[in-house]
C-alpha cells in the first residue's frame, strides 16, 4: 500500500488485481485496504496523474491520432488511452466492466457499444500484428497494413487504398 500511494504504475496494478487462485480472504483485505486508504477522496489526484502519463506517452511515440503508422498500443487514439480511460472510471465509479457505466448514466449504450468495438478492433489488430512479425510489433507499418486489412476483411475503397513503403 505504501508503494501504491507514491507509484501509479503500482495503483494502476492493484486496480486492475483479480482473484485467481489462493487465500480469498487476503485478496478481499487487499481489496478493501486498497479502497480505503489508497483509492477513497483521490480520484482527481488519480485522474490528473493518469491525463499527465497520457500526455507524456503522446509526446513520446507522436501527438497525432492521425499516424500513417500508428502505435496501435501507445499511440493517441490507441489501446492505452482506450485503459486510460477505463481506468478513470474503474477509480471513480468502481466498476468492473464498461457496460456498467450505462447502468450509472456515464455513457449512452450506443457510446459503450462504440468502446467495445474500438477495443475490440484494436486488439485484433493488435494480436494480427504480433503473429505476422512474430514478436510484440505495436506499429501498424506500411508493409503491414495491406495483409492485415485483408484478415480483417477490410474492404480496400479509393480512399482506403493500401499503402507502400517504396
């Protein structure tokens, strides 16, 4: 608990903790304990640390959703902020799935819908990547882009036509 009020990578990971296997009791106190002396009155300190990490990793891999190689993991628009996001509301409202944030009146069912799919989308192309380049590829390159259009059947239109390194 002392490391997770000092680090927001170890807060982060503790939010995200799930009970798989072991002593339930334990895991329910470090779940309560994280609540109360971790997470109680300091969502907007959690918020303005997580809007800071997201700005920095912005400048780092390009400040643009508009990439013609986008980091599909840490790029703006990408996986990370898609957690950002989620881990925002998970802080906040204390949920454990998106859909939840409907029942909350967060967001539209049409907004959670477009969520998941952008979630969803994102990691397809996410896990496309890995097995072609066969290692952790988070780049959608040029010579990438065309073969993995064509799993996702993505229909190639003027306007989406692929793209050449050459």
């Amino acid at each position: 608990m002392r490391h997770a009020k000092a680090d927001l990578s170890i807060r982060t990971a503790l939010l995200e903790a799930r009970y798989v296997w072991g002593e339930q009791a334990l895991f329910t106190d470090l779940r309560r304990r994280f609540e109360s002396d971790i997470v109680r009155n300091t969502a907007a300190q959690f918020v303005e640390a997580k809007l800071a990490e997201r700005d920095a990793r912005h400048q780092r891999v390009g400040d643009s959703r508009y990439q013609l190689e986008p980091n599909v993991k840490e790029g703006k628009g990408g996986l990370r902020d898609l957690h950002t996001l989620f881990w925002i509301a998970k802080y906040i409202y204390r949920i454990d799935d998106v859909g939840k944030l409907v029942d909350l009146g967060v967001l539209s069912a049409e907004e959670s819908r477009r969520f998941e799919r952008a979630q969803t989308f994102l990691w397809t192309v996410r896990c496309h990547l890995h097995y072609i380049a066969g290692r952790a590829e988070e780049r959608l390159t040029f010579d990438l882009q065309t073969e993995i259009g064509q799993l996702m059947a993505i229909p190639t239109t003027p306007a989406r036509a692929g793209s050449s390194a050459s």
